[in-house]
C-alpha cells in the first residue's frame, strides 16, 4: 500500500497548472493526504476516478483546510480533534481556534488509523508558541495515542518543525526562530517518546533532504530547505515499513509530496 502526504498549498492553483493528476498518474497512491488546501469540496474542479475524496475546510474561506483521497473505503471519517479529547486546555489564542480550521482527519481502515495533520504555524515573532507548545502539540498526542490503544496508527501531514539540525540546511541561523524553537522541537521529541516512529529516518540519515523551500533566492534549486514533512507510525507498525520516500521532484507547491509504502 502506498500512502502519500503533500502540502499543496491551494488544491485549486495545482489542479490548474495540470500538475495534481500528472502526480497522481505518476505515483499510483492508494492514498493521498493533502494539508493546505485552501478550498471547501465544492470550489474544487478535482474529480480522480478510482478515489473517494473526503474533506475538512475551514470555517475562515480560502484558508488552512485537509483532505483525503482513498481507493479504499474507510470504516470511519472523524473531523477535528474531538473535543473530550483537549478538555484541560485551550485551543484559542488571539488568532483564533485551530481546530476549526480544517486541519485533522482521522479514518479508520480494518487494521490501522490514518491521521492526516495541518500543525498551525507558530508565527515570525512566535506568538503562537504558547498553543503549540502547551495546547495544540500535546492535545494532538493525546488523540493518536487515544487512537493507538485501539488500533495502530499512522500520522502525517505538514507538522510546521524541523526536528535537529539535520532537519534543516542552515541550523545555526535559524536556531530559535520559527519552525527550529525548543518548543516547537520538544513536541516531535515527545511523540517518538511515546513509541511514535519517523519513517524516513528508517532509511535515510544525515542532511540535505528537504521537504519545504522558501520561494526566495532560489532556495529550492540550491536545495536550502527545511524537512518539516513527516510520517509517523506506531512502533508495531514499523517492520512493515517498506520503503520511505521525498519526492523533491514533484512541483506545484512549495512543499513537496513525501510517501510510505506499507505491507499490512
């Protein structure tokens, strides 16, 4: 089974431009998460046969927003982190309350869940620091430990952090800037503390493997990027991890697509 996660960055701007069925055509996924789509189903002209699409937009329109596409059937869609989940703490700051803003999806298939993940951005001068760090991160751990206990999972989607300096082409100038903060660094640390494992770093170790770019001096084609990308699975779940992959290759957005492919 192939699974595949891309920030697209506006499904509908990609889908223009030919680029979202030439990567399907390419790649073949069984399925595919999308973070930053910026639409609601209706606006998008996107009809891939074979795939079951499902959606969560956000309330403020042409912002944020996750979707799904699957060749297989799910058992069960949740939208949002369920409330019960985050009771003891507040996911609202002055920007608002991110868990309206269409960033998790959750299915249930007969031997895993699938988590797809929108991580809000903790803003240049870190005002939003506080929620990741004492609000959304550890509530967002809290769900897919909550989904673990009865099934395996598998999480991805765009986590908005750089884990080490491996993680990033220029560490020491971003130390503490958005992105590269302790905190931000700590929620990754915590999820592998909790028996979560980064897939790509089964296969690949060292730097120079990006999944973001800015858009400036041309930091893509010199490959000054940022891999802020991730699949994580459940340590059960790791002998079955076949392969992990970036897919630097594919354009359209200023994230790339990366992948896993799963034998279950």
């Amino acid at each position: 089974m192939k699974i595949f996660s891309w920030n697209i960055n506006g499904i509908r701007a990609v889908h223009k431009k030919g680029l979202l069925t030439k990567f399907i055509d390419e790649y073949k996924p069984d399925i595919v998460c999308f973070q930053e789509t910026k639409a609601e189903k209706h606006q998008s002209e996107v009809d891939l046969k074979d795939y079951e699409e499902y959606w969560n937009s956000a309330i403020r329109k042409g912002y944020s927003g996750t979707a799904i596409f699957t060749k297989i059937k799910p058992i069960s869609v949740t939208l949002d982190i369920p409330e019960e989940i985050c009771k003891k703490s507040s996911l609202s700051d002055k920007y608002g309350d991110p868990n309206t803003e269409g960033r998790v999806i959750a299915m249930e298939f007969k031997d895993f869940y699938l988590v797809n993940v929108y991580t809000p951005n903790a803003k240049d001068d870190l005002s939003r620091i506080p929620l990741r760090h004492k609000g959304w991160d550890p509530c967002f751990l809290k769900y897919v430990e909550k989904l673990n206990s009865k099934k395996p999972v598998i999480f991805c989607g765009d986590l908005n952090v750089a884990h080490t300096p491996d993680d990033l082409a220029r560490p020491k100038e971003n130390e503490g800037r958005k992105g590269f903060t302790i905190e931000e660094r700590k929620g990754i640390d915590n999820i592998i503390k909790k028996g979560f494992v980064d897939t790509f770093r089964m296969f690949k170790k060292g730097n120079g493997h990006y999944t973001w770019w800015s858009h400036f001096a041309n930091a893509r084609g010199r490959n000054i990027g940022w891999r802020i990308d991730y699949f994580f699975v459940s340590d059960k779940l790791k002998s079955k991890i076949k392969k992990a992959a970036i897919h630097s290759n594919v354009l359209g957005s200023d994230h790339c697509p990366i992948e896993v492919e799963i034998t279950l």
